[in-house]
C-alpha cells in the first residue's frame, strides 16, 4: 500500500513523456503550423526579430497562465480553476499598488511577493476543497468573483508605474529578453517536475481517485501540492503581464481566465484530469495568439473582437470533433510520435518562411532603376540579345544569376544542410530507438534536435536583421 501498483501506474504515466503513442499532439501540432504559414503568408514580418520580440511578450502570460491551469486540471474532479484571471490581476495591481507604495524595489522581493500572493490563494482553493468538501467549480467561481471584487478596491480605475527595471522587458523589439528566460525556465522546471515521483501521483490521482487512494497515495497532501505549483506559475504569469503592460489594470487580468482554459483543451488536455502536457499547453496558448495575429490583418471593423471570439469557438468545437476521431486513428498509429511529426512539419514550415521572407525582401535596387528608366522610353523597342551566359542552352544548364544569386545560394547552402541534417539525424534516432523498443528513453534527443532546428530559426532571423537581405555593394552603389 506504500507504493503505485503496477497495474495502475502505466495507465497513469507512460503518456506523460511521450513515450507512447499520443494522438492527441495531432491537432495542435498541425493547427499551429497552419495559423503560422497563413500568418507569415499575411505579414511576413511576424518572423522578424521584433515580430518574434512582440509575439514572446504578448503570449507569455497566456502561455503562463495556461500552465498554471494546467497544474490544478490534472488533480482530477473536474478542477478548472476560472478565478486564474482575477488571480492574474490580483498580483498584477497589488505588486504595483506596493511598488508605489515604496516596497518591491528589487527584482528578488518582487518574485517572492507574487509567488507569496499565488501560494496563498491556491493554498486557501485546496483546503476549501479537501476538508470542507467543497465542489472545485463551486470554488474557483466564488474565488472568480471575489478577486475581481477586490481588484476594483485596491486599483478603482487602471493606473500605476511598474517598477523602472522593468519598463523595458515588454519592449518586445528582440527575440531574447528577460519575458522570454522566465518562460524557458518555467518550461524546463515543469519538464523536471514531470520526472518525479509526486507527479506520478499527481497524475493517478486525476486519472483514477479511488485507485490512487488504494495504491497509497497521500491524496490530500498530493492535491495541496498540485495547486502550490499552480499558485507558482500564475504568480509568473503575472509578473510577465505587468511587464506587458507596465502598469496596473484591475479588469484586464480576467479575460484570460476563458482563453487560458479555450488554450488547455486546445493542448489535448483532459478537463475531468489524468492527461495534460506543457508541450500541447504551449501550443494551444500560441495557437490562440496566432489566431488573433491573422485576424488583425484583415479589416473587421467594429466587430473585431466578435470575429475573434467566433474564431476562437469555432476551432475550439472543430478541434473536439476531430479529437473524437482521434481513438479510431490511433489502431493505425500505434507509433505516431508528437516531437518527430512536430520536427518534419518543422522543416517544410520553414521552408516556406524563407521562400515568404525573400519574396518580401523587395525587388533589387537594379530593377528599380529599370522601371524608372523605362519611362523614358519609347512604346515599342528592340529588344537585344541576352548574354550568353544568361540563356538556359540545355536541359541540365542552369542560368548565371550574378553576384546576388550566387550570394544567396551561398547564404542558403548551410541552412539547407543543416535542417536536413537534423531531419536525417531525428528520423534515424527515432527508427532506431523504435526498433529498440526504448523510445521512452530518447524522447529528450529528439527534444534536443527540435530545440536545435529553432534555435536555428532564431539565429537566421537575427543574423538576416529583419525585413530584408542586407543589400550588396551593386546596391549600395546604384543608391
């Protein structure tokens, strides 16, 4: 009775690290690659530094916050937490009330005074729910009005400074910023909580109450826990929206509480618990923001935010729909894995950001001498015969592009090998590890090859500059 049985602990925890099949990565995975192209397709700049910068800074707190549902979802008993808005606006306006009041003036005694606020209302939701035996839903409403209540008492109307070393984190003009190492080492700290025995038992008791009780488990002492890290993670939530917004606001915290939970379910979460991932959470958090992202190009007018909430619902209930079928799809993949299938779309949605980042780029300072040239001329011209050089003469003949073409095809060379390389090197691994019957064991090297491949995204994006290819010395010269 000490320990998790056997019979009960696979059913519990092979899926929490990939390890077995998990169909339900298929729609956010593929849902996140299609907003992407349709984005990047629709403004290409997204994929700018400071496009990336501004997409960081606004989806962190949605990501965070989606996390900290995340932690008290798995508890089981249907506990979704809906006061993680108020919750977020709670520390939101009392950090910046106290800031002004002369406290917080340092980074460390601001962290601690949020994770404080966060532990304690968390704290407060758990022995509601595990000695007074009140229903979690019943709890997170009372707790939904309460807070947002009393935000309007301590900040009446939005106002207040953030604290000065904290004015620029929401800038959102580079990709690595402080917003950006606080969402990396919440990640990682979750990934490193998945790895032991707690959320084992975390995870059975949301899957299977009385089977965790007969197996053990502290259910009680297990069910505080979980919404401890909880507290955490809205605490950081939190401070990453007062960086976005540098101020104090006691009604725009709550409007995260519909999106975070839209975001979860999104991820492939279940909402009656036992099964969610901080891979698909994130993806669903950033799904949503990218829906936002491609509806702000288009011109709605005043019904901008009706459209966006319409988009919001109608992927949320076409998402459901194709989960259903997901069961069906899973007798033919057995071996379907979330991060090699993550990868290879990876390599063709990058493909096509490049090819939409250099048609975007403009046409060449050349060209633009001609059309001005052109003008000049007369209606109808001789035209003159082409250089040799720059006539395809056979099938297997390649025309002679210049010094710009051969400097692009220099530039694209390394890329090129290298998403290959590392699409060669995933695809290998993983045959290999499934004809070993070990996958569980490997999943962190594919991890790594698609964490190298972005960090390769990254590094294109900032070492190109931005909107377009440095120019040549042709260009500057023509200029």
């Amino acid at each position: 009775m000490a320990t998790v049985t056997e019979r009960n602990l696979p059913e519990a925890v092979e899926t929490s690290g990939g390890g077995r099949s998990n169909p339900f990565m298929i729609v956010p995975i593929s849902l996140f690659f299609l907003l992407l192209i349709i984005a990047v397709l629709r403004s290409p700049s997204l994929v700018t530094p400071s496009g990336i910068g501004s997409a960081i800074i606004v989806a962190t707190p949605l990501i965070l916050a989606t996390y900290a549902l995340m932690a008290s979802v798995i508890t089981g008993r249907g506990t979704v937490d809906l006061s993680i808005g108020p919750l977020i606006g709670f520390i939101n306006v009392t950090v910046i009330v106290a800031h002004g009041a002369g406290f917080l003036t340092n980074p460390f005694s601001l962290f601690l005074f949020a994770f404080a606020l966060g532990m304690a209302y968390h704290l407060l939701f758990a022995l509601i729910v595990v000695f007074v035996r009140v229903q979690p839903i019943i709890v997170a409403l009372s707790g939904y009005l309460a807070l947002s209540g009393i935000n309007l008492v301590i900040l009446p109307r939005p106002g207040g400074v953030a604290p000065e070393w904290m004015s620029t984190w929401g800038a959102g003009t580079t990709i690595f910023s402080p917003v950006l190492v606080i969402l990396v080492l919440a990640t990682l700290a979750w990934l490193a909580f998945t790895r032991s025995a707690f959320y084992t038992h975390l995870r059975l008791m949301g899957s299977d109450e009385r089977a965790a009780y007969t197996s053990g488990v502290s259910i009680a002492l297990v069910r505080i826990g979980g919404h401890l890290i909880s507290g955490l993670f809205a605490a950081l939530a939190a401070i990453t929206f007062t960086a976005l917004i540098s101020s104090g606001d006691p009604t725009q915290g709550t409007t995260y509480t519909l999106i975070a939970v839209t975001a979860l379910v999104l991820g492939g979460a279940s909402l009656a618990g036992g099964r969610a991932g901080v891979f698909g959470s994130a993806l669903g958090a950033i799904n949503l923001y990218l829906i936002t992202y491609v509806l702000a190009t288009f011109s709605f007018g005043m019904v901008q935010s009706f459209v966006t909430d319409l988009a919001y619902g109608a992927i949320l209930v076409g998402s459901l729909l194709v989960t259903l079928l997901l069961p069906v799809l899973q007798r033919y993949i057995q071996r379907f894995s979330p991060l090699l299938y993550f990868v290879v779309l990876g390599v063709v949605v990058f493909g096509v950001i490049m090819h939409a980042t250099f048609d975007y780029a403009g046409a060449p300072a050349d060209a633009v001498v001609a059309t001005d040239e052109s003008a000049s001329q007369p209606a109808i011209m001789q035209l003159e015969r082409p250089p040799a050089g720059e006539v395809l003469t056979g099938p297997l003949e390649v025309a002679d592009g210049g010094e710009a073409a051969a400097t692009l095809r220099e530039f694209a060379r390394p890329l090129i090998h290298g998403v290959l390389l590392l699409a060669a090197v995933a695809l290998l691994l993983r045959v290999t590890i499934t004809s070993a019957g070990q996958r569980r064991d490997w999943n962190v090297v594919v991890l790594a090859i698609a964490a190298a491949l972005m960090l390769l995204v990254a590094y294109v994006i900032s070492d190109v500059g931005g909107d377009s290819d440095p120019p040549t010395q042709e260009q500057e010269t023509s200029r």
